[in-house]
C-alpha cells in the first residue's frame, strides 16, 4: 500500500473515527489498516482478545492509530455500550464497518436449528443491530450539525446469488444486502451512506472448512482471473466508499471478485 502522504486529499480520512466490527479477522484487519493508514483513528471491534493483540501489534508497526475494543456484536446491550464508549473517548464516529461472519457448509436437511439461529445471529442480526445503534447517533447528529457518516456492510458473492452448499450463509447475507440498500434510501437525505462491499472468494477463517480441493478447483475454473483475491485487494474498495472520493455513491454493491458474478456457464 501506498503511504499516506500520497493519497489525493479526498481520499484521507484525517480526524475522522472508524469503527471496523470483525476487525480481527483476515479481510477486516486489512481494511482496517488502510482506514488508519489514510488518517482515521480506528477501533477494531472483535471478541478475541488474543487475535486482537496480533492485529494490533502489526498495525501499530506501521505506526497507524488503531485501538481495540470488546464487544459480541449479537448483543444489543454490547453494542449500545461500545457506541458509549467510542464516542466518550474518541468524540465522535464517522466510518462504520460491519464484518462479523460465519459460514458452514452443513446439507440443508441437515442444518439444525441452533445452527440456523446462530448464523442468522451473527450475520445478519448483529449487522442489523449495530446499524441501529450507531445509526441513531449518525442520524441525530447529522439532524442538528449536518454531518454525514459511512457504513460499509460486507456481503458476500452469495448474497447475489445463491452459491451451492452454504445455505444459511447465503440467506442471511442476502439480507444484509437488502438491509443497506433499504439504509440508503432512508438515510440519504441525512447524508449517510450506506454500501456494501462484496468480496469473491478471499481465503478467509469463515470459508476454510468449505474450500476443499474440489471446490477451489470449481471457484478458479469459474473466476475469469483465474484466483483466490488477496486480502490487500480489498483496501481500494474500502477506502472509496469510506472517503470523500465516494461522496455520491450509495446504496450500491461494490463487488471484488476477479469476475466471479459475471459468469453463468
């Protein structure tokens, strides 16, 4: 990635705070990095202490301003309170990245219903609930000072069209697409931006147990690049819809998939 002294001023993202839920994981750690690489005082949101540790660590090498806060995004209360928290000690919220997820490859007459009702929970529901939380702050403060926000939702390839195996994953996501869009005609007016970032096959924690070798073989014969995506291919796409060089773009899904939604044979 290029430094931060090189980025055209609509794309830095100087005093603004960004929130990235799931920021411990592979993709989101990245875009984590270049939110703050552009100036943005960042705050990973994750559950593992541990994993957090390491994202910060590497972060923090580069000299980026990234922070860690707990919070099981499922929970409304933890999220109400993590919102509490950034706003008395940073001041304010400008970028939300919602990236918790969870994948599972169980046959459909398999899927029992704990399985069902924790994948909906955490993809679907905790996206759902942080939009609502922090939403209620981007709207009161755009309502008295003007000020706009940006909320990122990660969707899925399979949130366009259903992908064989991975059926709760792909009915909760399909809805976070539906969500952000619905979030973009309610909260345009407000300027607040509501995007989703579709990312193609990326080798990631949540979709290792179903890339066997059979199916990788099936994604590359099916993606006209011929690959898996690299997480640092994600960081472009996260930082035009954060910044001002994305100021008129809403509603939309951004898709990083090396061509993967464009072929249907």
């Amino acid at each position: 990635m290029s430094e931060p002294a090189n980025l055209p001023s609509s794309l830095r993202l100087d005093d603004r705070v960004a929130v990235v839920i799931g920021g411990t994981g592979i993709l989101c750690s990245r875009m984590a990095g270049v939110l703050a690489e552009a100036g943005a005082r960042t705050v990973i949101i994750g559950r593992d202490q541990v994993k957090a540790g390491a994202v910060l660590d590497r972060l923090r090498a580069g000299g980026r301003n990234v922070t860690f806060e707990s919070c099981d995004a499922v929970s409304r209360t933890q999220l109400r309170s993590l919102v509490g928290r950034i706003l008395a000690s940073r001041g304010s919220i400008d970028i939300l990245v919602n990236g918790a997820g969870l994948n599972s490859s169980t046959p459909f007459l398999d899927i029992s219903d704990e399985e069902m009702e924790r994948m909906v929970a955490v993809n679907q529901f905790a996206t759902m609930r942080s939009c609502q939380e922090f939403g209620k702050y981007f709207v009161e403060r755009a309502q008295s000072s003007g000020v706009g926000a940006s909320i990122i939702n990660i969707g899925s390839a399979s949130g366009l069209n259903p992908l064989s195996r991975v059926f709760t994953y792909s009915m909760s996501k399909a809805a976070v697409h539906n969500l952000t869009k619905s979030l973009a005609r309610e909260w345009g007016p407000f300027g607040i931006r509501c995007n989703v970032l579709v990312p193609g096959f990326f080798p990631a924690e949540q979709n290792r147990a179903i890339l066997t070798p059979e199916r990788i073989d099936q994604i590359l014969r099916h993606t006209p690049m011929g690959r898996f995506g690299d997480p640092d291919e994600l960081t472009g796409a996260t930082l035009l819809l954060a910044s001002d060089a994305g100021r008129f773009i809403t509603g939309t899904e951004l898709v990083v998939d090396g061509g993967f939604s464009v072929v249907s044979v």
